[in-house]
C-alpha cells in the first residue's frame, strides 16, 4: 500500500483510538514518514505535559505507517515497542519521525523519534512489526 497525506489523515479521522489525534502536516518517502499533530487538552496529564499512553500511541502509529508504505504490504501489527522517555512534552505541536531500519519478508524493524515543538528530542523507541502481505 502506497500512503499520502490524506489517507494518514482519514485513518487518525476514522480509527477510535486515533481519532484523538489531530494531524496537521505529513511528509511520506519509501523509508521514512514525519508527522506533526497537535498537542491538544485531551492529549496532556497532571503537569499540563502530554500523557505517556498518548506518546506511545503515536510512536507506534508513525512505525505503522512506514512499514505500511509498500505495495506489497497490506497490514502490519506491532509485535515490540520499547520507547525512553527523555523529556517531558509540554509545548506542541508534537513531530514525530519514523525511519525504516529494515523490511524483511515478515518482519519490520523501525527507529521512531518524537520532538516537541522546539525541535527537543522527547522520546525514542526501536520497534519491530509483523507484515501481513
């Protein structure tokens, strides 16, 4: 499956869990994907920071989606995400970078970062995908 703007755009629109999420831009290539979405109310915890569950879950959405990019691909499902928390997210919008490490047969292995607004590295995770072809 090739992937642009507007088909991230409409699974963060229709997806439940997603939808909490609102993207405001969208670079795709054949081995990276940078998203930036707002940092919004529903997003933050205690201390007006953005909530750990809510970092993970976009994280994990930009490794998705740049193991998605391929026409041969039609599905993943994360099977490993290990994240570090560096610092704390409080100014936004959030961007988020993922870069394909490699894409086996069965197997994605994707490096993802996660900036705040000031271009502060937040967090970073190495996760691993199962592709369903």
């Amino acid at each position: 499956m090739r992937l642009d703007h507007d088909l991230v755009s409409s699974v963060l629109k229709t997806d439940g869990f997603l939808r909490s999420f609102t993207l405001l831009s969208s670079t795709i290539k054949p081995e990276s994907v940078h998203i930036t979405v707002e940092l919004s109310d529903n997003l933050l915890r205690v201390g007006h920071i953005m909530n750990g569950g809510a970092i993970a879950t976009i994280m994990d959405f930009a490794g998705g989606l740049v193991v998605m990019n391929d026409e041969s691909v039609v599905n993943e499902v994360t099977t490993n995400l290990s994240i570090e928390f560096i610092s704390a997210v409080a100014k936004g919008p959030v961007t988020v970078e993922a870069r394909l490490i490699k894409r086996g047969k069965t197997l994605a292995h994707v490096c993802i970062d996660l900036y705040d607004s000031d271009h502060v590295l937040c967090s970073t995770a190495l996760g691993t995908w199962f592709i369903y072809r």
